[in-house]
C-alpha cells in the first residue's frame, strides 16, 4: 500500500501534558472581550527614553555583530558590581557571569547543565510555569512541595509560607537541585535571612544545587531590602541566581537577563549556553551595560512600583475582595471567596473567565501555578500598569 507522501510522520511529544499557558488563553480572552488586562506580567507605560537612546548610539557604533558567547564585558562587570555593591558578593564577571536571552532562558539552561536523567529537582507550588517543562526536558523528575496556605477565621487564604517540614522530607541523596524564587510569583512572598540560614542547614552535607530565581530582586517595598542567594556566603557557593534586565527596566520583549554561578558551576552553564542560544542581543548589552551604570535606575524602582501597588491596594479596599500581602513583585492577589455574589463559589480558573468576560478586567488563578491545580480562591492581578489603566480596572471591580 502506497504511503500518501504528505502525510506527516507523527513522533512522541517530549511534553504530553504541557498546552497553551494560562497568560496566553487570558490574554487571548481579555482581547475578545476588549477586557483591561491585569493577567500577564508586563508594563504597559514605556520605558525610559534614555535606555532607547543608547540602543541607538550602539546601533550607529555599529555594535551589530556577535558579542562574546558570555555577554559584552561592560555589561558582566556592571552586574557584578551592583551585586557585589548589593548583596556583598563578588562574582568574577569572566568567569562567574552570563547574559542570558531573559531569566526564562537562563532558568532552563541552569537547569540543562545539572540535572541528568533520574535526578530529582524540588520546586515549591504555586510555580513560575517554565520550572517543570524544563526539568522534565532534562530528563529530571519534579518533586513539587506547597506553600503553606494560611487561613483566617473564615477558612479563606490570607497569606502563605515557607513549607520547612515538607521540604526537609523531600531532600534526598537523588535531589540535584531545589529551586526558589524571591520575590514569589505569583504571591508577592518575599524569603527573610533567617530562611536562607534555614535553606543552608537543610542542604550542608548534601551535593544538592540551589537555583534561585530573582527577576524581580528591585522591587521589594515598605523599606526592607530583597535578600539575594549572594547575599549569603554559603548558598552562594552552589547556587545559580538568575535575574532580568525585562523586569527591572520595563523591557521584557527585549528578553535579557542575567546568571551568576560560582567558576565550577559556570563552565557547566556556559556548555549548554552557547549551543542553544550562543549569545544575546549586541546593541541592547551595549545599551544596558551604560544605563546599569547609574544606579538610581534600579535602586528608585522600589518607590516606584510601591506608588503603584498602594494606589490599587487602595482602590480595591472597600471591594469584597480581601487583599494578601504584597510586600514585593508587581503582582497584587486578592481572595475573592467573600465578595458575596453567586460567582464567589466559582473555581479560580472560572471565576477569572467571568471577571474578564462580564465585568471587563483580566486576572490569573493562582491555581494555574500549580501542577494540579488547587483551588484556594485567590486570583492575581498585575499592576504593573499606567495609573489611568489601573483607574479604569478599579472603577470596574469597584462594581463587584
């Protein structure tokens, strides 16, 4: 029998049960319904003109060629003074830094380069959605551990921590690497020192790596200060820190980012590094490493975004949705359990299909951040947004 010659040949996905992302399908629905988009993580006010002004004089220096695999030398020095001057760690920005195409790139490939088939790799749910895609890549094994939802006395979420006992039990000798991410998305959980001093005594004596995801390390609020892996002498020693260029100066469709990893760990890196991307942008490096160099444009950004979260904390104050705590991200979540309307009884998945498609705003469930999901009744909003953005999604949820 004659095979028909267009036929496609059908292979195995190397990811059955990944489909279309959560932010994707929301973002897809607020456009049907022209919905004010509060659901995925991006600005929607531009970023400083001065930063497009040196992407341009770089162009023109003729800045358009590949840059070394490891990023331009201005910008890895710049990196590693603001974390040396930060936190108090010197990495060496030869041997000790990467400019990566964004923190999702630079999550993946740290992950590549340790995690062999078998191994065992601890994340903490509600995650960032690359984690597990990218350990199962590896052909690693995800063993997921839950923030512990705190409740109030009516049973509904109010706040989440850190889940140290589980933790603890899920350590083996078959665990390669636990990932942790500071400030948290999607609960704008932040870790304390006296966590990371935890962390470190529940990983001595084992060969187990720490991959510790802070995109959003600038934007910590109410004065107290983000405390980085490299803060911590210890941890540092075998931990990947991950950071982006996208989140801190309101570029993310630039997809710039950066990893920071002792020598030993770094050489592993950069051999998967440079055989899936090579390199990143020219023009953008050049561009950032001159505006990394005034410090004021990551050190003001707290303010900033702080402003932004108060005015909508405020706005949604005399709504039936009760706020958690946001002390850092740009993400506000809200429990929606007692707004005391039929669709309080709504899963978190439904009950943001409903809020985009009748009332106008778009949020995410938190329990998309979840494997299987877990319904707790908290949504999450962005207000990474212009104020007039921000005003006009108050005045539809102020309806509620």
């Amino acid at each position: 029998m004659d095979q028909n010659p267009l036929l496609t040949p059908a292979f195995p996905s190397r990811l059955p049960e990944v489909g279309t992302t959560v932010f994707t399908v929301m973002s897809a629905l607020a456009a049907e319904h022209q919905a004010i988009n509060l659901g995925q993580g991006f600005p929607d006010f531009p970023c400083d003109r001065e930063l497009i002004a040196h992407v341009n004089a770089a162009m023109l220096a003729d800045h358009n060629q590949y840059p070394p695999m490891a990023g331009v030398a201005e910008l890895r020095c710049g990196v590693a003074g603001k974390i040396s001057a930060l936190y108090g760690h010197n990495y060496d920005p030869e041997s000790e830094i990467t400019i990566t195409a964004g923190g999702t790139q630079g999550i993946m490939t740290a992950i590549l380069s340790c995690v062999s088939p078998g191994d065992e790799v601890v994340i903490i749910e509600p995650a960032y959605d690359s984690y597990r895609p990218s350990i199962q890549l590896a052909g690693g094994k995800p063993i997921a551990v839950s923030l512990i939802a705190n409740r109030n006395d009516q049973g509904s979420v109010n706040s989440y921590s850190i889940p140290w006992d589980d933790l603890a039990k899920v350590i083996k000798p078959k665990t390669r690497l636990i990932i942790i991410n500071t400030p948290h998305n999607p609960t704008g959980m932040v870790w304390q020192s006296s966590d990371l001093d935890r962390l470190a005594r529940l990983v001595e004596n084992t060969n187990t790596l720490i991959l510790s995801d802070e995109v959003y390390e600038h934007m910590v609020y109410d004065g107290h200060a983000h405390q980085s892996i490299a803060s911590h002498p210890t941890l540092a020693a075998r931990s990947f820190l991950i950071s982006s260029f996208g989140k801190t100066y309101h570029v993310t469709g630039w997809k710039v980012g950066y990893v920071a990893a002792p020598t030993s760990m770094m050489v592993e890196f950069r051999k998967v590094h440079q055989f899936n991307v090579f390199t990143v942008n020219t023009p953008m490096q050049h561009a950032l490493a001159k505006y990394l160099s005034t410090a004021d444009h990551y050190l003001n950004l707290p303010s900033f975004y702080q402003s932004k979260r108060d005015y909508f904390k405020k706005g949604l104050q005399d709504t039936g949705f009760r706020l958690l705590p946001s002390p850092a991200t740009y993400f506000q979540c809200a429990n929606y359990t007692q707004l005391g309307i039929p669709e309080s009884n709504l899963s978190e998945a439904n009950f943001c299909t409903w809020l985009t498609s009748e009332i106008g705003v778009a949020a995410i469930p938190v329990s998309a951040f979840y494997a299987t999901p877990i319904d707790s009744g908290v949504i999450r909003f962005c207000f990474a947004k212009k104020e007039q953005t921000l005003a006009d999604a108050l005045a539809r949820l102020q309806t509620l």
